[in-house]
C-alpha cells in the first residue's frame, strides 16, 4: 500500500479501534509489572476479551495499513473475520469465567494475557507474516499453559512444522514479486507456476493447526489432558490459526478441476473416519476432539469444492458465521 493510501486509511471512521482488541490483554500484561496493581488485573483478565467482542458486534469495517510493522503489516476487519473474533471472544470469555480463581499468580495471568493477544490478534490480520507472529503469540503461551505434557508437546511440534510449510509456500509466491498481505497472495496462487505444490504446502500447514483429519493427532490428546478453562481456547487456536488463514488466501470456488471434484468426496471420508475413530474413543473429550476435526474437514472441502457463482457467493456470507458457530458449539460440548 502507497504512502498517501496508507495515510488515507488513518483518516477513515476509526480504523485504528480493532487494534483494541489484542492491545487491551497487552495493556494489562504491562500492568504486571507493578505490584500493587497485580490483584486488579488478575480480576481483570478473565474479563480481558469484552472489547474484541464488543468490537464484532459495533465496529465498521475497516483496514489499517502499518507499513513499518512486520515487512508491511495491516490490520483489518471484514465479515469474515468479524465472526471469527465474535467466537474467539467468547470463548476466551468462558474460560476466563472457569479460570478466576486460578489467575491469582503473575505468570499464570500473564501467560493467559498472551495467548489470549495471539488468539484476538489472529481475526484481524491482513497480511501472512501478521498471521504467522499472531500465531505463534497464542501458541506459546498456551503450550506453558497447558503443562508441558504430551498434548501440549504436540501441539507445539505441529505448530512449527506447520509454520515452515506456510512459510516456503509463502516464499514460493513472494518468488514472482508477490506482496505478503493476503489479497495479493490470493491472486499470485490464481497465477502461481507450481500451484498444485503450493496449495498442498499451504493445506499441510494450515491443516495441521485446524486438526484437519489425517492431520489431527495432536488435538485428542491436548483436548483430553487439558483444564476445562484451557478448553475453548484450543478450539479458538484451530479457528482463528488454521481455517481462518486458509479460507482468506484460497477463496471459495477458487480450486481448479478435479482437485474442487475430489475435495468434496475426500471431505465425506475424512468425516467418516473422523466418527469411526471417535466412537472408539473411551474418553469423551477425545469424541469431542474426533467432532471438530470432522466439522473442519467438512467446511473446508465442502466449501472449496462448489463450483458456480450462485453458491460460491452465498457460501462466502454463510462460512464465516457456519465456522463461527460451530467453533463456540464444540467450546460449548467440551465446558
């Protein structure tokens, strides 16, 4: 984005308020650092999201370029992302209701203040490397939040295994003179040489943080071993990290043929192995865990293998508030 654009978008109705949303668990985060103040903000942060949902629900669209952040970063806030913060928000907002009692020590809310920055920073990003450093702001943290055991070591492994598949996707785009924000990434794909390998980096990657099936094998065990407070945040995680990115870089009716023939029908199995091996399970988080790696398989293929205008258009309003929703449902099963 030029200068003068960049200064215009400063100029437009508020464009600087959804940059509230992740600066407002930053601000308390700070706030720790002086004693007296460190019973106040542990009251404070289950309580830290009202204003990201506040935002969803008031804030006018908008994008924010800061051209000095991140090779070019941007903040921005569409339709899409607008449910997606909703969810998260509220998500955050449950666990924090379950976790009051145990944010009473300075690393435990400050820990909590991070990822919970990381998770309302990832709705709003507009470029790639936001998305990557947004990502790895809420996975860190939350990793040392859920202990260390195997789920958590899991996760973490698979999101940085996942991050070096984004990353040389992006690299292979950037190659042609690319810029990094997502819409120029969308049309350097549509025009990429080696498309089919980087829509598989890309669905590697993005797939593992969603816990895609067949690329889910850490989100049992973190379901399972995790606090019920720790719950809704992980499947904010899968949201905002791995749906999210994916949905905004390949647009809906936006694979060529058979792949957009295929994904459907590989989608329907994916889903039936997801319920097979979910009514194995003994434990119930871990059916629970099978579900939203089934709804996940299940909106992606079937939403990147329509075809038409007609259905792609009304797919694009009805995908965000569909993934929304079922993020808080599966939040809802697990509290």
């Amino acid at each position: 984005m030029s200068g003068l654009a960049a200064d215009a978008a400063w100029l437009g109705p508020m464009p600087w308020l959804p940059v509230l949303a992740p600066v407002w668990p930053l601000a308390l985060l700070a706030l720790l650092v002086l004693p007296p103040l460190r019973g106040a903000v542990a009251r404070l942060a289950p309580w830290a999201p009202l204003p990201a949902l506040l935002i969803a629900a008031t804030a006018p669209q908008s994008t924010l370029p800061l051209p000095g952040l991140m090779l070019g970063g941007s903040f921005q806030l569409d339709d899409t992302g607008r449910w997606l913060l909703a969810a998260v928000a509220l998500l955050w907002l449950a666990g924090g209701w379950l976790a009051r009692d145990w944010l009473c020590r300075p690393r435990r809310t400050a820990a909590w203040l991070l990822a919970m920055a990381g998770a309302l920073w990832l709705p709003l990003t507009g470029d790639m490397p936001s998305a990557l450093a947004a990502s790895v702001l809420a996975v860190y943290p939350l990793y040392g939040l859920l202990g260390g055991g195997r789920g958590g070591r899991a996760l973490l492994a698979s999101v940085i295994i996942a991050d070096l598949l984004i990353l040389e996707a992006v690299l292979l785009l950037a190659k042609g003179g690319a810029g990094l924000d997502f819409e120029s990434l969308r049309a350097a794909l549509a025009e990429a040489q080696g498309r089919d390998v980087v829509l598989a980096l890309m669905l590697l990657g993005f797939g593992a943080k969603a816990g895609l099936m067949g690329l889910h094998y850490w989100l049992p065990p973190t379901l399972v071993e995790a606090r019920s407070r720790l719950l809704g945040s992980v499947v904010a995680f899968t949201l905002v990290a791995g749906l999210l990115p994916w949905l905004r870089l390949v647009p809906v009716d936006g694979l060529p043929w058979p792949a957009a023939a295929l994904l459907p029908w590989l989608a329907l199995a994916g889903c039936g192995a997801a319920a097979v091996a979910g009514l194995l399970q003994a434990a119930p988080r871990a059916l629970t865990a099978y579900t939203l790696s089934a709804l996940a398989t299940l909106w992606l293929g079937f939403g990147l293998g329509l075809h038409g205008p007609v259905s792609a258009a009304r797919l694009t309003d009805a995908l965000p508030a569909g993934l929304a929703l079922s993020g808080v449902g599966v939040g809802a099963l697990l509290l």
